[in-house]
C-alpha cells in the first residue's frame, strides 16, 4: 500500500527607498513554468516574494514550510535557495492545478516535497463562493451532505494533513514558512498556534483582506496581534508593487521574525 503521505498520493511599513532596494535586488527564476493549460506562467508578480525569501529565509534553514504553491515559482525560488534540498514541503490546495505544478517542478530541478491538499484539521472542499475576486478559489470544510459529497467525488476536496504529519513523514524540522494561499493563514494560525510559535520566520503574502479587496475576508490586524502575542515582530511591511491603489486592491506584503528564541532551532 502507498504512504498516503508521498507525492503523488497526497493528493512595520518599510519606507519608499526600502522597497526600492528591494526591487533592484528582484532576480525572478528565469526557467518556464506552465499553468494546468500547457500555457506560460508570468513570474513578474511572484518576483518580489522571491526577493524576501533570499533576503529573509537562512540558506542554512532546518526546513521551510510553503502554503500556496500554486504553478511552483516561489516553490523553486525556496529550492534553489536554502542547502537542504529535500527540507522543503510545498502545499497546494486547488487538486486542479497539481499535475501542473509536479510538473513545473521536476522540469526545474526542484526537489520539494510536493502536497496536493490542506494543511488543516478537517478535509477541505472548492466552494462555489469566491474569495477576494471572481478568479480566486475558496475552501471550507468537507461535510458529508449529498452536494460536497458529489464535489468530492469530481475531485474537489482537498486532504488534510498536520504540520506534525508532514515533518515525522519527511524527517523535517520546519523553522520557516512562505504563505500565499489566499487568505488561509489567519485560520492556520488559529488552528496550529503552538506549531506556529516556533517558527523563526514567516513571509505572507497578505491577499484578500478586509477592506483591502473586493470580497476580501481575512482580519490581518488581528493576525499581526496574534504573531506579537506569540513573540514575532513585524521586520518588514509594504504593499506589493502591483496593488497599491486603495480602498480594493491592495495586498501587502509582510516578514514576521520570532524575537523570543535564543539562537537558532536545532534541525535533529
């Protein structure tokens, strides 16, 4: 029987010079990567979480935790940065996407551990409701009623797996994390806080906020309280370059650093 755990069965704002520095350092990943179409995938927007990963995440991390893969850009970004190649655990929700993104991967030399579901406490399905724009995929927790049993069977559910699940199954010890899933994170939070609390560093991508974005639904003041509560502080803060025109379409994008922590965590 297959390891249900192994890919392929699984299924404080920085000023305007500051960005400028930031912007000159971008080197997006220059290989083609294509969507779930066969068509090219653009790199221009993720270019600037590629930045913060060089700038922020240690080369010698134990292991990085990435939510939202999507097409495998900021995957690869993360790969061909830190040394331990095999530390990292790249998790995609949207079940449509993942043959795209295996694919993306492989075809660039990225040895990530490649998850096609949730990290949650409960199954997850695609709803019909949207999330921030009429482009963006939602989830909400799987129950056993006809219609998302239905969706389930036309492979929309997502599995759920545990921070916990993935590291005694991959032999890693997570201290870092790269976040762009749509506005997961606030309930990740909500659902892991010890595993979380722990971590050394976390860069998000802040989409669909209140009040940020259309149909925007994640409270990012009361995340950024939450990581303070827990010993984070926020050492940089800026709305992406591509969205900066308020009140509805702005995504900032922010570096958390735990500052409670003596020294680095030990990766055994």
């Amino acid at each position: 029987m297959r390891d249900p755990f192994v890919p392929g069965s699984l299924n404080a704002k920085k000023s305007k010079s500051m960005l400028a520095v930031l912007l000159l350092s971008l080197s997006p990943i220059t290989s083609t990567f294509l969507d779930e179409k066969g068509k090219p995938v653009s790199k221009s927007k993720e270019s600037v979480e590629h930045a913060l990963i060089r700038r922020h995440i240690s080369k010698q991390s134990c292991g990085v935790l990435e939510l939202g893969a999507r097409y495998g850009t900021s995957s690869c970004a993360i790969a061909h940065h830190i040394d331990r190649k095999d530390a990292i655990v790249s998790v995609e929700a949207d079940p449509s996407v993942s043959p795209a993104t295996a694919r993306n991967l492989r075809e660039n030399n990225c040895s990530n551990h490649l998850i096609s579901g949730v990290v949650a406490t409960r199954p997850m399905v695609r709803s019909k409701r949207r999330n921030g724009s009429g482009y963006t995929n939602y989830f909400e927790v799987l129950h056993a009623d006809g219609k998302q049993a239905a969706a389930a069977i036309a492979n929309e559910s997502s599995i759920a797996y545990t921070p916990t699940q993935l590291e005694r199954t991959y032999g890693v010890r997570f201290d870092s994390m790269v976040v762009d899933c749509e506005g997961c994170f606030d309930a990740f939070v909500s659902s892991f806080p010890g595993f979380v609390s722990r971590i050394e560093t976390i860069i998000l991508e802040a989409d669909y906020g209140m009040g940020m974005q259309r149909l925007g639904y994640a409270n990012y003041t009361a995340l950024e309280q939450s990581l303070h509560a827990m010993g984070f502080g926020t050492v940089e803060r800026f709305d992406h370059p591509c969205c900066r025109k308020p009140p509805f379409n702005q995504i900032p994008m922010m570096v958390f650093k735990q500052a409670m922590r003596n020294g680095p965590m030990t990766c055994a």
